[in-house]
C-alpha cells in the first residue's frame, strides 16, 4: 500500500473508533483553536487577511474573527492563518506540525456548510489530527527544518483534507484520492530571515488546499497515489518511514500551548520556572544561555528588535522577558517593542539534546549573575496544560467577553462538543462574543 493509502485509512481509523475521552478532548482542542483564531484576530497580519477577504464577494460561510461572511475557501484559509500567528496553537513535537491550525479552522467550517453536528466535527478533528502527525512522524519532522522546509504547510493539506474526508462522508477509495489532490501541492519553505504574513499564509493555504481536494475527490477527481513515495522522497531528501505503532490517537499526544511563542522556548520557560520554584532568583540574572537542540535553531533566534510581532514570537529574548514581566501567556506582548533592562539572552546547539528528537524537545539554560554566580536548569519537555489552564487561557484571548456568562455557557456547549446539534450555530455565537475594539474585520 503506498504511503498516501496507510494515511487514508489511519485517518478513518481515528475517526471510526473514536471513544467520548477522544471527542471530549477534540472539543478542548476546539475550544483552544477558537481562542487563538480571537487572539490572532487583532494581530498585525489580520490587517493583510481582511485585505484579502475584500477580493473575495462570496457570502457562503462566516468568517470567525474577522466578521462577514466570504466563500468557504477564504474562510478557512483566514481562520487557519488566525489560529497559528501567534505561535499558540497546539502542535505535534513528534511531527514539528501544528494540527490544530490546519485542522480545527477547515473542520468547522466546512460543517457549518453543511448543516453537520458537533459529533461529526470531533470525529473529524480525530482523523485529521491523526493524518498531519503521522506524515510528520513518518518524514522525520524536525529533520526537515534544516532543509528548509517546514512540516505543517508540507503536511498540514493533507490532515485538512482527511478532517473534510469525514465530514463529506467519503469511501475509502475517495478519501485516498482527497489526499492525493491534496499531496500535489504539498510544499513550503522556511523562512532564513523574516516570517511575515507569508509564513502565516502557508499554514491558511494548506488547510483550504486540503478543504478543496476533499471536495474534488468527493466529485470523482483524482492524482497519484504514490506522490508521497518516490516524489516526496526526492524532493524533501528522505523517504517516509514505517507506520508508527498502534496506540492512542495522535490528538493526545499534541500538547497545548502554555506560551504563544516558538515551540523550542518552551521547555527553556519550564526551566526557568522550575529554578524560581526551586528558590533560585533567575529574574536578577544578567545573562540567560538556553542551550536547544542543534536541529531546533534552524528557527528561532535571540532578537532584541525583530522585524515585527511574528519574528518576536521567535526570539528568546522576547520570551525570556515575557515570563520575566509575568506576561508569559500575553500574546500581546509580543506586539510591544522589548522592555528596557531585559536580560541577555544567547542560543547555544546542545547536540545531546537532539537524541531525545522527535518525541521530546528539551531546553538547558545557565544563568549568569553580576556577583560572578551561576545557576542551571533544565526541562526534557513542555509541562502538560490541563483543562482548567486552557479555559483560563481561552477567556485571555477573548478579552473583555471572556469572563462574561454568554461566554461562560458557550465554553460549556463547546467542551461538550459531542451533543452539540447545529456547528452553524455555535460558530454564530462565537462570532458574537468575540472582543468589539478589533479593528480588523472585514467590510
């Protein structure tokens, strides 16, 4: 079976076997995603996106964030590029993807086209979910950063178009196909200099891409099966590897984001937070050296006046100074220029680092002090985020509307999204909660 078929049918594997603990964490997946797409929707990039909404006169399906209504393609592509801008959507250490953007955004909207339920959309996040991780598993994921290119815009089409598979309710033979159409375009280049609205783009282009080959297969179009074996293997320098085993679906080992900037820094914040709570006063350190995998700074940077909020959600320093300020979750601060007497901050290659790749990406940091000390700390991995942290990070990104009982009933309809009845209707009602003062929107 060619590599596009073991994708195919894993996707609606996840999907078939899905359990309520499967759905249930789908709908915090969901939840999670939304917030981000609220958060992003004041980001800088939002101002290019409702830029290019204004070239699209559609009216199929809302447009979460940015208000109106435009076709689903546009749609999907702004929600998508929303959700990843701030860097705080969750993502597939294992894979170096970020499911959720590519997924969630393309899963609900094309249920709201259709008049589908909540369950459908749980299901539905589950395969895609479970595609785009297992692409990046089997490709080597953070193996591709140094070829530059990145994982989620080589993969993402592909998880959007396994999600779109079920909601249309393909075969077997179709969804393969949607896949395929969605295998031809597959790319995306990493930047060496500036982000910009260009990389953001990659993650919204993928998921429509992937909503629109769904769309064509289910009309009986097709291309090759095999793209993912010889082709991809020539063009990223590696083939695909076995299956992963079996075992529980790859949403659960997609971690959410506790810090909207670069995933390598996470573990670095964890370190950090892990001296203070060990006494160690890391605030009144002049000099901070994060030691990351050699593979993993391929993307990330220690910046103290980077080009604009995207290339300061990569730097270290900004991140260091984020948690420093107690502003470790604000993605606003992010948009801010750097705080005066912010420590120094230098990025190191830890080569002993990179053997806990794909699975765990682990950070060291030394801290040095004016009186000549040092300290050290160290986190094998980002500390899991539990339901509780999620929720209170989702009011953050809504605002002023997060703390009200509107939102508070929604938050409730969405974690039960298995019964949710009408995805029309709470997509409307998110609409309606999210923060007025975002100037962003579309005409």
């Amino acid at each position: 079976m060619s590599v596009l078929g073991e994708l195919a049918e894993r996707g609606r594997r996840a999907a078939a076997t899905a359990d309520a603990a499967a759905r249930g964490l789908a709908g915090l997946h969901v939840l999670d995603t939304l917030g981000c797409v609220a958060a992003g929707a004041s980001h800088p990039v939002a101002r290019d996106l409702a830029a290019l909404a204004g070239l699209d006169g559609a009216e199929d399906v809302r447009v979460l964030g940015l208000g109106g209504r435009r076709a689903l393609r546009t749609a999907v592509l702004i929600e998508a590029s929303l959700a990843h801008v701030d860097e705080y959507d969750a993502v597939h250490p294992g894979g170096a993807v970020v499911p959720a953007a590519v997924t969630v955004p393309a899963a609900l909207a094309v249920a709201d086209r259709e008049g589908l339920p909540g369950r459908a959309v749980a299901d539905a996040v589950l395969a895609g979910y479970e595609v785009v991780a297992e692409a990046g598993l089997r490709f080597g994921g953070p193996a591709l950063y140094p070829r530059a290119w990145w994982p989620t815009a080589v993969f993402g089409a592909l998880g959007a178009a396994a999600a779109t598979a079920v909601l249309l309710d393909l075969g077997p033979e179709r969804t393969e196909a949607a896949l395929a159409l969605a295998a031809a375009g597959l790319g995306g280049l990493l930047s060496a200099d500036v982000l910009g609205t260009g990389h953001y783009l990659l993650a919204g282009r993928a998921a429509a891409d992937g909503v629109e080959a769904a769309y064509l297969a289910r009309a009986g179009a097709d291309a090759s099966r095999t793209l993912l074996d010889g082709p991809a293997a020539a063009a990223l320098g590696r083939s695909a590897g076995p299956p992963t085993g079996a075992g529980p679906p790859h949403l659960s080992c997609c971690p959410i984001k506790r810090y909207p900037c670069a995933r390598p820094l996470h573990a670095a914040l964890d370190a950090l937070t892990g001296l203070r709570e060990e006494g160690v006063a890391w605030e009144q350190a002049e000099t901070v050296e994060i030691a990351l995998p050699s593979t993993l700074l391929r993307f990330v940077t220690a910046e103290r006046e980077p080009a604009g909020p995207t290339e300061a959600a990569a730097s270290a320093a900004f991140a260091v100074a984020a948690l420093l300020h107690g502003r470790a979750g604000d993605a606003r601060f992010y948009r801010e220029p750097l705080p005066a007497g912010s420590p120094r901050v230098v990025l190191v290659p830890d080569p002993g680092l990179d053997a806990l790749l794909p699975g765990r990406w682990a950070a060291r940091v030394t801290l040095g002090f004016p009186d000549g000390g040092r300290a050290e700390g160290r986190s094998d991995g980002a500390r899991e985020v539990g339901e509780a942290e999620v929720v209170g990070k989702w009011r953050r990104q809504l605002g002023g509307p997060g703390g009200s009982a509107e939102a508070d009933a929604w938050r409730a309809r969405c974690l039960a999204l298995d019964a949710v009845a009408d995805v029309a209707e709470l997509r409307r009602d998110f609409a309606r909660l999210l923060r007025p003062e975002n100037e962003n929107t579309i005409p």
